[in-house]
C-alpha cells in the first residue's frame, strides 16, 4: 500500500469518524432531545455504515458479499430520514406518523435478502450480475426520488414564508436545509459517476462524504441548526408580543428617548426582559440595541437631509436621536449607512 493509499484511508476514515462522532452527540450526549436531532443522527449514522463499506471494499481484500449487500441497502433508509427530518424541521410539534413506517419496506428486504447471499453464489451465478445491477438502479433512483421530494418540500415550505417576512430562526432553518440536500445530492452523483464505466475513482465517494459532512457539521452549529425544530414555524404569541413591543418602540417613537432600556419595556410590556430579547432577536433579526438605533438612524438622515438643519450640529442632532455620546452616533450611522454623518450630510448637498 502507498503513501496515496494510506492518505485516502485517513482522509475517508475520518470523516466517517467524525460523521459518526456527530451522531452521537446528537442522540445521545446533547442535552436537548428532539426527534429532527434524532433523525438526523440516524441519517448520519446509516450514511457511514454504507461509506464504511465503500472503504473495505476498495481497500479490503476478499470483503464478503453479505457487507456489500447490505451497505448498499443501508442507502434505502437514507432517502426517507432525509424527508422526515425536512418535514420535522418545517412543520410544529411534528411527530412521525405509523404509515411512515412503510416507507421502510424496500430496506427490510433487501437487507433479509442480503442474509441469503453467499459468497459461492455472488462468484458463481450467472444471475447475480442482473440481480445486482437492478437491485443498484433501484436503489440510486429511490435515494434520487427522497432527495428531490425533499427539496420539493422545502420548496413549498419557502413559498409560504417569504424571506423578508421569516424570523431570525426560519431563516436559519431555510438556510440550513438546503446545504443538507445539497450535500446528500452530490454524494449520490459521486456514485452514480462512479457506477458509469468508472467516471470517477471508486475512493471518491468515502473523500467526498468526508468534506461534506466536515462542512454540513460546521454549517449546522454556525447556523444553531440542532437547537431548532419545526416548531420555529409555529405561530404563538411571541409574535403578537413584537408587534405590540413593536408599536411601542417605533409607532410612539420611544427609541427617541435615551433612557430606553429593556427594563423600561418590560415595565411598558408586563414581561420579562429575557422574553422580550428574544423576540426581538427573533422577529427584528437584530439585538435590541441595533434595533432601536436602526430606527434612531433613520430619523437622523431625514434631518440632516433637510437644508435646515445646517444649523445643527451633528452633536446635537445625536442627542436629540436618542444617543448619549457623538461617536456613540458616530458608530452606529456607520454602521447603518457605511458613512459617517458628516459626510451623509455633505454627499446630499
């Protein structure tokens, strides 16, 4: 074995780990359980049993024909943990109904049939060449069928919430679920590719799923992807809550005043400044203060737009927005607006 040989076993290898070890956090060492964090550690793990045949089999001698049946079998549960874990990132309080369960059918029996195979008869037979291959059409045209029910999901899921109109974590959601399909798709065209007269190295596969779920890993927690569930699609009060915070802070242009704080809104509000943080990061997709600066910014172009306020200082129009210091504005303008007051003013003359 050569030193490229041995850096392909590493590379693949521990991806596959890693796949692996993320699947484990998942399910078992995550302190909060949900079933979409469930199927996806599932997902996961079912990946790396038929990435982890592809690595015996290319690397392995004599690897028996019961392994190679069953790790192609394993990609038969892929296709439908895929869609359910799109459906439980979509819908609220999403629970898999019993009739899912069939969905499963396909695998129970080419895994019992693969307990019948034997290595005489995978080297013998004559059949076994029209077996394997219709058993591998079918199986790469249903992980192909799951892969785009799942996108068509996700596509009807993006037409009902606008994206100027979904929260914080709905966009986190919707941006999160396509790299994950994505991801699954340009395994499956690896070996599809790989499958077609030999296009691509057989290796290929296990390297690709390795920098795929080394970059779905880092997207999934830069992205806060295992903290949330469909239930992020769930219409509650928090919503009904901005909007009064909402009309509060702009409709009575209380952001002008520059005690405002989230103590002071509770006291407005009646809830918990924790409860009305979150709305607001949630809803506004800012914190609190570039919330209410946002707004303090926006009354501040339109009186230094105007001739008038020429007489002005930019010191005093920063008080009078709301900010208790000039490069407190200053920050916050640039910020904004990519310029500082100064020159806003001086650009519109």
């Amino acid at each position: 074995m050569n030193f490229s040989e041995i850096l392909l076993i590493i590379v693949s290898s521990a991806g596959l780990l890693h796949g692996i070890l993320f699947a484990a956090y998942l399910i078992i060492f995550k302190k909060k359980k949900t079933l979409t964090n469930h199927l996806l550690g599932l997902l996961l793990i079912f990946m790396a049993f038929r990435i982890g045949k592809s690595v015996l089999l290319n690397f392995g001698q004599g690897l028996e024909p019961i392994f190679i049946f069953i790790g192609l079998g394993f990609l038969l549960l892929i296709g439908p943990l895929l869609r359910w874990y799109v459906l439980g990132m979509t819908q609220p309080n999403f629970k898999l109904p019993k009739y899912f369960y069939y969905e499963l059918i396909p695998f129970v029996l080419i895994f019992i049939g693969s307990l019948f195979v034997t290595k005489e008869w995978y080297e013998n037979s004559e059949i076994v060449i029209i077996i394997f291959a219709s058993g591998l059409i079918f199986i790469y045209l249903h992980l192909a069928f799951y892969i785009s029910l799942s996108w068509l999901t996700l596509k009807k899921v993006k037409k009902q919430y606008l994206k100027e109109a979904q929260t914080k974590y709905q966009k986190a959601i919707l941006d999160w679920l396509p790299l994950l399909i994505a991801g699954f798709a340009i395994i499956w065209v690896t070996y599809v590719l790989n499958i077609l007269d030999n296009a691509v190295p057989y290796v290929i596969g296990p390297i690709v799923y390795s920098l795929t779920i080394y970059f779905l890993s880092y997207k999934a927690f830069q992205l806060k992807a295992t903290e949330l569930d469909g239930n992020t699609f769930k219409m509650n009060e928090d919503h009904l809550l901005f909007d009064e915070i909402h009309k509060i802070v702009v409709g009575n242009k209380l952001y002008l005043e520059s005690d405002l704080s989230l103590s002071k809104l509770s006291i407005e509000s009646g809830k918990s400044t924790q409860l009305i943080s979150s709305v607001i990061n949630q809803y506004a997709r800012r914190n609190f203060n570039d919330y209410i600066n946002f707004y303090r910014i926006q009354d501040a172009k339109i009186v230094l737009s105007r001739k008038e306020s020429e007489k002005f200082t930019i010191s005093s129009i920063a008080f009078d927005m709301g900010f208790s210091s000039l490069s407190s504005f200053n920050s916050a303008f640039k910020k904004f607006e990519g310029t500082t007051p100064s020159a806003y003013r001086k650009d519109i003359k």
